[in-house]
C-alpha cells in the first residue's frame, strides 16, 4: 500500500521487483510491435539534392550584388514561393499526383497541403572550423510511396529553386534600374536647373565673382599707376604750356610796344594760370575764369588794335611762331592727358564698385555652387548606381553568373526513409516501459497490503511489537539465502 506515505528507494525497489515481470514482459513486446508495424505501414522513400551556394562570377569591385537582403532571409522568402499553392499544383498536375484522391474529388488545397508536407529544405550548416557566417547551401528533400517520382520530384523542385531565384533577382535589378532611371531623369531636371542659374549668375555679375576678385585687385592697382602717370604727364603738360605761353607772351610785348599795360595785365594773368594749373585741373572753376578772362582781354587787345593784329601776325618772328605752335601742341597733349585721366578714372569707380559689390555676390555664390555641387554629386551617384544595376541584370542573363549551382543531382532511393525499423523498434520500447510503469503504478494505488513497518505505524497509528514473516516468503528466501522480504503478519500492541 502506498497511500499517502512518503516512499523511499527501498520502497521504489521493492515495487519494480515485484512487478518486474510485467515490465520485462512489455519492454519485450514493445520494440517487438513496433519492429512488426514497420512491415504493415506503408513505405515512404526520400529523395534528395544538395544545392551549393556561390560566390559571384564576377568580383563585386566590379559589378555590386544590388539584391541586397540576407541570404538566409532571400531563401525564406524563396522557399515560400515554392511552396505555394500555384508552384505545387503545376508540380502535381505535371506529374499526375494523387490520382485516386483526385478520383474521389479531394480538395486541390488539401492535395497541395499533402505534398507541402512532403518536402524539406535544411540550410547547411558552415564548418566550426571556418568561423564563417555566410550558407554554404542547403538540402532538399521530397518524399513518396514511389522512389523514382519522388528523385523526379526532387529534380524539379530543385529547378524550381534556380529559376525562381534567377527570377528574383532580375526582377530586382531590372525594378531598381526603372526605378533609377526616373530618378536619374528627376536629377538631371534639377541639375540643367542648377547649371541655367549658375550661368546667369555669372553672366549678370561678370567680373565681380570671387574667383575674379584678385583680378579686380590687380587691374585696380594698374589703374592706379596709369592714373599716377596721366596726372603726373597732365601737370607736367599744364606747366610747359604755362611756361610757354609766358614765353609768348614777352615776345608778344616786344613786338607791340604800343599797349605795354595789357601786355603785362596779360602776362599776369597767365602766370597766375600757370600757378592754378599746377594745384587744380582743366575744370576746376578758378582756372576756367581766369581763362575766360584772360581770352576776354585778348579779345580786346585785338579788338583795340584793328587790322594792325593781323599784319603783326603775319610778320611774327620765328621763335613767336615756335612758341604759339609749342602752346598749341601743349594744349592738344593735355586734351588728351585730360580724357585719359577721366577713361582711368572711370575705370578705377567701375572695379571699386566690383570690389565693394563682391562680399554680397561672393554669399549668393557659394549658395548656387552648393546647391549645384549637391545636385551634381546626386545625379553622379543616381549615375553610377544605374550603371551598375544595368550591369548586374545583364549578368544575370549570363548562366555561368547563377548563385546557386546543384551540387548533387536528386538520388534514387535505395531503402524506405518510413518506417524506419530502428525507430520504431525504440518507439515501441519506449512505449512498452511506459505502459509497464502505469500498469505498476496502477497496480499499487489499487494494493492495500500492509507490507513494512512503516506502513502499519503510518496507517494504523500503533507502535509494532514483532513481526512474523510469512511462511512462504520464509521459505523462499531461506532456499535463495537472503533475508525476509515477503508479506509478513505484524503484531501490534
């Protein structure tokens, strides 16, 4: 009786030998069953394939793989497809599947679920000893009652792999080169965009841009110098021509002795011209009515003189006529020191104004060479990624390029992958120590002999006097030599 008394492992041993027949008796015929069943069930044969996993072809320094994804994800997403109900109902209509559940108008979902059933895909495992991440290939396996169809099955599934996975990536590559294409397309818009605006920019601030800014720098101190010269030329002119006309002016007197007072008022004046063209230029307003004045008092010394003026004009002295040609020559020069001092002039205020205007054209610059160095670095790099995309599609087309290779073709099953006899052998011993141990536990949940002690002092409460051991179990284990271990009758007080 084991009841609710905790048991020890003597309690446990003393069960297991007696009803150690019983469990010797069921861990015979259990692999015995399960040896027979395998002779009763039908046969199943496995055939397999083993696909290898490739390296490109080609260096990826030279074509990028652009499917991207892992493998192992890749081969997930493939062996979904395969599986599905459109793959697997080409391959049972191919090879005409299921004829008798066809006969009896078995559902095409339920025939298509059935050779699911039938199929494995096992990734191969990488060496340890590589440290390697990257599949090395995986194993395909299909099943059936006839090993021929089942290395058929296998062949086509396997073909089914490559074609499917060579679909995949062109389809890929081709999407991602239309995809690239009209991006390239949008780029390019806002490059000839970018390139328009630059052209302009530079084209309405021509010579003012930053790279021309040394330039302007160089030319302005050019400038400068050839306004120096001019000036220096100009004041020089000025001068001679003063000298010159004072000059004049004495031999003029000697030769007109008859108004010695407007020829010295004259000589006056002109010497004060003189001294103005050397501080200020042509037009500066004193000069201008000194001159005026000065041409309004030879007008009257003409005028005072008559036709006297002419005929002492006409008997001028050599060295008279060489001074008025010499004044006459001195005022041509400072016209044209004049003009080019106002060309210089002009000039050095155009690249001034360059120079002031160049820090707020420099900032515009930098903007539109930025915004067209960001869209032509864009559109290089939409570029290069179709390019190469182009280029991996056309590779794909090429059969030496295919990612996956059968190493070995789908074999023709020699023995039944089920029933396996060893497993069912060990199933059934399994099974029959299982039922051995419930029908021992059964056996003594339903026993309520008071075997030891223990028990009477658990289930009766009274202490044990003596115990008498069965006369039977005395026997018996006198004859073996070993100690009372039988039913035996226990005295209690």
């Amino acid at each position: 009786m084991i009841g609710h008394r905790q048991l020890t492992m003597e309690d446990y041993s003393a069960i297991i030998r007696r009803h150690k027949r019983t469990l010797i008796l069921l861990a015979v015929l259990g692999p015995a069953v399960g040896y027979l069943l395998c002779f009763v069930l039908p046969k199943e044969y496995t055939s397999q394939t083993t696909i290898l996993v490739e390296q490109p072809a080609v260096s990826p320094t030279y074509v990028t793989d652009i499917s991207g994804g892992d493998l192992k994800q890749r081969l997930t997403t493939l062996q979904e497809q395969i599986l599905s109900r459109s793959r697997l109902e080409a391959i049972i209509n191919k090879f005409g599947l299921y004829p008798q559940e066809r006969k009896q108008q078995a559902s095409m979902e339920a025939l298509v679920d059935h050779l699911r059933r039938k199929i494995v895909v096992t990734p191969v495992k990488p060496m340890a000893e590589s440290n390697s991440t990257q599949l090395p290939g995986f194993v395909i396996k299909v099943s059936d009652r006839d090993p021929a169809l089942a290395q058929k099955m296998c062949n086509e599934v396997a073909l089914v792999f490559l074609s499917e996975n060579q679909r995949v990536k062109h389809d890929q590559s081709a999407g991602t080169t239309v995809f690239l294409t009209k991006q390239l397309e949008d780029a390019k818009a806002k490059l000839d965009d970018q390139d328009a605006k630059l052209a302009a920019f530079k084209a309405h601030y021509v010579g003012m841009l930053p790279d021309e800014q040394q330039a302007n720098l160089n030319l302005l101190a050019g400038l400068n110098t050839q306004l120096d010269a001019a000036t220096q030329a100009l004041s020089r002119a000025q001068q001679d021509k003063s000298f010159t006309e004072s000059m004049l002016a004495q031999q003029a007197g000697a030769q007109s002795a008859d108004n010695p007072s407007a020829q010295k008022q004259l000589a006056e004046m002109q010497g004060n011209l003189s001294a103005l063209l050397a501080k200020y230029t042509e037009d500066h307003p004193d000069v201008i009515r000194l001159r005026q004045s000065i041409a309004d008092l030879k007008e009257k010394m003409v005028s005072s003189q008559g036709g006297a003026t002419t005929t002492a004009t006409a008997l001028d002295t050599p060295e008279v006529q060489q001074l008025r040609s010499q004044v006459h020559q001195y005022d041509v020069t400072i016209k044209e020191k004049t003009a080019q001092q106002r060309d210089v002039q002009r000039q050095i205020a155009l690249y001034q104004s360059r120079l002031q205007t160049s820090p707020n054209v420099e900032e515009q610059y930098k903007v539109l060479t930025r915004d067209h160095e960001s869209a032509a670095n864009f559109y290089n790099d939409l570029l290069k990624k179709r390019s190469e995309s182009a280029m991996f599609s056309d590779m794909n087309h090429q059969a030496e390029s295919a990612e996956f290779r059968i190493l070995d073709s789908a074999n023709l099953p020699e023995g039944p992958s089920f029933p396996n006899p060893l497993y069912f052998s060990l199933g059934g011993l399994a099974a029959g120590l299982a039922l051995g141990v419930g029908i021992m536990g059964l056996r003594e949940l339903r026993d309520k002999t008071l075997r030891t002690e223990e028990d009477v002092e658990f289930f009766l409460q009274l202490p044990t006097l003596a115990n008498i051991p069965s006369v039977e179990g005395a026997r018996r284990h006198a004859a073996s030599g070993k100690g009372t271990d039988g039913p035996r009758l226990v005295a209690s007080a």
